[in-house]
C-alpha cells in the first residue's frame, strides 16, 4: 500500500473546500510525545472548527490517501499520536473543538466536543453540581476526545469505569468523510451493533470522534481517605473484599502501594510528609466517597477494626480532615515522580486477573532475579481493585539504568511472558499505539487479530486512519 | 445470495465428525416465539455439548452456506429466535453448555457457559455471597448468551447497567469455525478493538457466544422499598436527581406507573392488594440496596420529607418489612399481565432521553387523540431512571382490540416518529430481531446502517448467521 505524503500540492487541493487558519504546517510540539522515544514526521497540521470540516478533511485525505493522524492533548504513552516513518500524515488536531455543547443534570449527561480538556468536562460537570469521573494525571492537558479514543482509565475506575463506561454516544467522521450521528444520551437503546465501542478504544485507526455523550454522577457528600497496612497482596485483595461488603458501591479507589516506592519518595521527594515512621512492606490507600448521612471516618473506623480482627491489617492511618485526606493521596500520586527521578529499566502498564496477583508478584520477582542480576529493585504499585498494576524495574541502588541497557528487553519479555501465562493484559490503561504493536501481534488471539484486520479493511479500505497504530504499518 | 437449507444430505455431511444425539431434526418448540407472530422454519436442530462441536457446526454450515440460527432460552420478544421464511436454517441450542465454569467471589467474577440458564447464574452468585445483578421477568428460562445476544435490560440497568455493562469477557465462535477466545476476567485491558461490545447485541449475526466472564458485585445489606405519589412526570424526575443526590448508587430501581395500568389491576386481578384506596395519576416504586448500618426505612422516610418539602410527593408508602416490600413490587410486575389481559392494539419499548420524558408523554397523548379515535387508553410505565418506557395503547372501555385493527399500524408510526423526533430509541430493551428490521432501515441514521453492513460483511461473509435478523434478508 502506497500513501501520497500530506504536502503542498494536498494542502492546495484544500484551499477553497476550508476556512483560512484551518490548514497549515504541522508545528513541531505536534510531532513530539511525553516520554520521547517517537519523533513524527512533519506533514500538515489541521486545526478544524467544526465537524463538517473535519469531513472535508477526511474526504478529501482518503481520494488522495493521505494517511491521518487524529490529535488529541498529545498526552498519550505508546506513541499513538505520532507517525515517524512513511509518508508525512495529515495531523487533525481538535483543539478548537472544544465546546461544552449542554449540560443536561437531572440526565446526569454531558455533551461535549472532543477537543474539551478532560478537566474543563469535570469542571462544567461541577458547575451543575455533577461529577464526572474520569481522573488521571494528564487531565489538564488531555483532551475527551483523546481519552475515548484510547479508552483511558485512571484511578476511579473501581467505581466509576474506564472511559468506555462513562460515554453514552458519539459522533464520529469516517475515512470516507461520512459523519455517523450516534450522539445519543439513551441509558438503553438495542438498536443495531454497538459502533459506539468499536470507536471507543480503536486509537484512531477506525475514524475520528468529533463528540460524545457522556455519563455524570451525584457527587458523593463525604470523602473518606484512609492507609492500611496490610500484611500480603493476599491480604490487601481480601481487604477490598471486605471494604465491599460493607459499604458497597462506595470504595472509590483502593490503591496497592509496596515499601519500595515509599523509599524512592523518603530519598528523592524528603519534603513530602509520609504517615508511618517505618515505611510499610505493603499498605493500601482507600478512598471512599460517601451518600449524605454517612459518616466516613466511622466507617474506615469500623472497616479498620473488622479487618484487624481478620488479619488483614496490622495498622493504619484515617484522615480526620481534607488536608489530611490530600496529605494521603499526595503519597500515592507522588510516586510515578520519585520513580521518574529514580529512573527505572523498564516500565510496565499491566493487568492480571484481581485473585492472582499474589501469585504475579511472586513469580515475576523470581523470573527478574532469575536474569542473572539478583540486585535490581522492583516497585509495584498501582490500581489493585482494578487488577492493574504499574510494575517497574529498577537499578541497584547506586548503579545507573544504562547499566542495564542489554537487560532491557529482556526484562520486559520476562513480565510480558508473565502476564500472558497468568491471564492478564500487556496493556491495561495505556493502548497500544506504536509502541506495542509487536506485542499485540505476538501475545493477541489470532482469530482476534484476524477479526480486527477485517474490521479495519470494512471500515478503512483506503488504510489512511492512524497507520501503523494497533495494527502492523503496511508501509515498506 | 442462495442458501442451502438444513436437510438430510447435510446432517449426512456432519455423521462423522459429531457424536451422535447432537444433529437431528428440529422439535415444534424451537420453532416458536412466546408472541406467536413467527413461526420457524423446520430444518434441523443441533444440541452441542462443547465449544469444539459449534465450531464443527459452523464451519460445515459455511461451507455449505446453509443458514444458523443461535438459540438460547427462546425468550425473545423479536422474532430472532426463529427464521420463518427462505431456507431451512440449522437451529444451534446452547442449552446442553450450560456449565458454571468458575466463580472468583474475590476477583467479583462469574464464568458461565452460554447456555447457563439466567436463575442458574444468579443462584451460582448467591451461593458464593454474590449478586450477578441482571434481572427480568424471563430469568428461569433465558440463557445468558441470549442475553448478551440481546444485550438484556431488565429492572436493575439503573443501578448496574444493561447485559453489555455485566461482561468482561467472551469466548464466541465465529461464522468460519474459527474459536475467539476473548473469555477474559480483566477489568482493564487496552489491547485492540472492543470485539466483546461488537458480540453482544448483535443477535447472533456475527457468532455464536458459547462463554463468558461476569461481573458480581456485592450483595447490599439491606432492602428499602417505598411507592411515592409524585403530581406529575417531571416531579418524578426532579424525586430521581433527589434520591440520587442523598443516596447515590442505592437507588437500584426508579419505576413509574401511571393509574391507567393501576385501574387495569383492579379490573383483572383484583386480588392484587393496592397501596392506595383511590388509584394515583402518577407514583414511583423505588427500590434501594443499602450498605451495612444504613437503615431503608429512615433512608426512605429523610428522602419523602425533602420530597415534599419539595413539592415532588404528595404520599406515600413506605415498605416496613419483607413482605410489605414484595406487596409493593408486585404492583409493578403485575402490570404486564394486567395489560395482556385487556389486550393492547399495540405496544412499545421505546427509550427517549430522562428529561424529555414528560414533553413525550404529553405529546404522544396529543398525537394518538389525534388519530381521529379520541377513546384509546394509553398506560405508560417504566424504567424512568433509563429513560424507558414501555407505552402501550389499548382499546377503550368495552370495545376490543380488533375493533383497532385499521388503526394499529398507524399508532405505532405516530409513536415511532414522536420517539425518533425526540432523539428517542424504537427498541430500548428488546432488540430488532426481525420484527423490527424495517423500523431500523427507516430510523437508523444512514452511515450507522453502512457501517453495519460493512462489519458484517467482513466478519460473516457468506452471511450464514441468523439471515434476516437485525440486517435485512437477502434472499429473494
């Protein structure tokens, strides 16, 4: 398959279809991405305001089969927002697309364009006495239409979903330049197959949304934050059983933190205040978001008090204020930063399924020692009610991750052959995008891969949609 | 497109490679749907016993281009169970795979195989102290792979969503033979396109699920049930967002009935006990599901002052013990029986967004007055926090319903028309089957249809799957 680069001659062939302003070269912030291991190749850069130019766009793209990228925040992790070989992409970027179209309350529904900043959502949502729910790290950058189009996760997604369970419907342009109306606000609607999830997840290699529908909640009256430490991961797992059990629905978040990353944080990040004066093997920080009524200190009171007498808990700290609550939090988020000034060997965004995740960090400390080098430190840590852990390999103390430069592959292979042989995901929250295409090929189900290229081919004849993304570049 | 039909040379063709007792001919009872509008075509019915046997199956049927018609419970309500015109298809019951693979009561997981009967998994879950939360009224006779088929509503979506919302995983068997093993237990996995969403709901067009991993959740610790008179659909409303703002996701169930379908009861089954002494115009049974050391009685009565504080309850019952609850429920689910022993001249299970509910029930009164025949009653009832209504209009007093046999197909455009003007859905719960292929060619939006036709295409190519369902047929 053969691409035309998105040069001058495309961009002429545009003139009088777009607005001017809306075509133009592609500045370089739009060819870069946060961890700096792809460097896009420059094409053009479009910044539509409306759908119908996105249309135009993609029309004209496919007849001269010009492949596309689809832009979002640029926040993405594996590559997903930047094509570094083969003909030069035409970059749709849907930063001026970035309305909140309405706020419907009593539906608990927003309708907003894909370029809104994921916290401008949460934001117009809290104007109107709503949450909405999807969180992560990026959120003042990244932008809902980004979020779907990678299902993104975050650290509400015990309670609340992945980004997959918050939307309702989408509009969404075609390669062929053909608008899909799907931008529906039905709870229920069997009509027909599910485009909406399809979309959802494919990182623009099937189309690009343009708006959705999505889900609001009630703000929970009370946030409750607690640390427990917990003797096992075992523990930890029927821990969140038991916080289940007796509050429902309301454990927002339940989060697995191991000694290791509170020694990164205690040496890299010392201004940050830690709760225990020895840092625990293992603890959890639960976050609870409580109905009116409710009083959540008394409830991580009496979890506390049922899981001590279940042994499941050998101390614990409950916040008594707001400050306290964040103080808590704060311990949890800074961690991704001392790992980042620690520098790790290999970073891992993996899954298994919740029950054996004991068995997981077992065996994937034996197989990292098993290659040879006894000495590298592992922080595990991450979304434990979810299943997804953040497993990162790190030097010895004293010793550099260029040390290990020849160990890197391997490392990964070890805990990807890991995850594969326990049931879980290589790729838990942050896609595929460029950098795991080789693993999706490699771990994926075959009939699996093989419905995806078929699907591809159906909807995307012409291969101009993000190529190389997910599924293997047909470029030479 | 010429299909072979499902005879004896075919049952020939496949002696070999089955043991015996799974391919014979196919029983009266297969050919039947509970509203009798269908009646199936006789070809021949296979009961396999494993993943491995529908594989078999469908790779002979493709081969042959003999038509496959997937049957679970045979519940449906569309007519997708049964193909009644065209070739004699090969009908495949799921009924003998009907395992409970697994249950992971810490992981809140369920594996059941595709013909495990919906009671079945729900006792399953209950037996490890779990809920598996998908509820309706076939639940003793419907297969849970129909359900994920069908993509189930029932009367708990509020809470924890439609069939869709309850799935981890899938195990299917495509139209070519091939096994998808996508039975995954992960509650985070971004590896590719959402195939498991693509399965579900398409009525068995695209596969056959054999397995799959459902979510459980806890069971709540306490029950609160109450019947509140509100003085109209928008207070009902404006009650919900209440509820919801003081109890958050304990709200399990939000129904509205108007006194049409309360006037009905006392008619036909007046041994029915009624909570009120002079039937309301408009009330809502709310069901809540508490956590440990909430009370349901004073839950409901804090939520009835603020009510009528608020102007959005005028009385009310509130259920003080187990029984009382079931008295109150049983007012709800009576209602269908109620309507079927008057008779309606045609009924709809249609979905519109929450805060239109009001405006389309002034308006669909407006419109069916309009018809010229000012006497029809309307009972309109529902699942008011999914926005789904099941409107149902019936004859007036002492005339029956084939007095309206000129006017049915007019009532249901009147009201079709009204829900596709108000952004609403023609079939919420129910599915298209084949009873509503028609309506989805004329109210579906356009690119949706091409879309849809393209995936099927590309995924079932010689189109054996359940011809006539959903798409429409392509035989002469």
């Amino acid at each position: 398959m053969s691409y035309s680069p998105a040069d001058a001659a495309f961009a002429a062939s545009l003139t009088a279809s777009l607005p001017e302003g809306v075509l133009g070269p592609c500045a370089p912030r739009y060819l870069e991405e946060p961890r700096g291991r792809y460097q896009g190749q420059a094409g053009l850069l479009a910044k539509p305001n409306s759908t119908a130019e996105v249309a135009t766009l993609l029309r004209a793209a496919n007849a001269a089969r010009v492949p596309v990228v689809p832009y979002g925040g640029g926040t993405g992790l594996v590559g997903g927002q930047v094509k570094p070989e083969g003909a030069a992409p035409l970059v749709i970027s849907l930063e001026r697309m970035s309305r909140i179209r309405a706020v419907y309350p009593q539906e608990n529904v927003i309708l907003a364009e894909a370029g809104a900043i994921l916290a401008d959502v949460q934001q117009a949502a809290l104007e109107q006495e709503r949450l909405f729910p999807l969180s992560l790290a990026a959120e003042g950058t990244a932008r809902i239409g980004g979020n779907l189009a990678t299902n993104a996760g975050g650290v509400n997604v015990l309670r609340y979903g992945n980004a997959r369970d918050l939307c309702l419907g989408l509009e969404a342009v075609l390669p062929s330049g053909e608008i899909w109306n799907g931008l529906t606000r039905l709870r229920k609607d069997n009509t027909g197959y599910d485009l909406r999830n399809l979309l959802i997840g494919s990182e623009g290699t099937l189309g690009v949304i343009t708006a959705a529908a999505l889900k609001l909640s009630p703000i929970p009256a009370h946030q409750g934050v607690a640390l427990f430490v917990v003797p096992s991961p075992e523990a930890a797992i029927a821990l969140l059983a038991l916080a289940r059990d007796q509050l429902g629905e309301a454990v927002s978040a339940f989060e697995l933190m191991h000694r290791q990353g509170l020694a990164f944080l205690a040496q890299h990040l010392p201004q940050l205040r830690q709760p225990f004066a020895q840092a625990p093997q293992w603890s959890v920080l639960i976050d609870l978001g409580l109905a009116r009524g409710q009083d959540p200190v008394s409830a991580l009171s009496d979890l506390f008090e049922a899981a001590v007498e279940a042994g499941l808990a050998e101390d614990g700290v409950i916040a008594q204020s707001k400050a306290q609550a964040q103080a808590l939090w704060a311990v949890r988020e800074q961690i991704p930063e001392a790992n980042r000034l620690v520098g790790s060997i290999a970073s891992h965004d993996i899954s298994v399924p919740i029950s054996v995740i004991p068995e997981f960090i077992r065996r994937g400390g034996e197989a990292i020692a098993a290659l040879g080098q006894g000495d590298m430190r592992i922080n595990c840590f991450g979304h434990l009610g979810d299943g997804n852990l953040h497993y990162n390999v790190f030097p010895a103390e004293g010793r550099s991750r260029t040390d290990y430069d020849d160990l890197r592959g391997a490392v990964k292979t070890v805990v990807h052959d890991l995850v594969q042989d326990m049931g879980g995901s290589f790729s838990a929250e942050h896609g595929v995008g460029r950098m795991k295409v080789a693993d999706l090929q490699s771990y994926g189900d075959p009939v699996k891969l093989a419905m995806m290229q078929a699907i591809k081919q159906a909807l995307d004849p012409r291969g101009i949609m993000n190529p190389g993304a997910v599924l293997p570049s047909l470029e030479p």
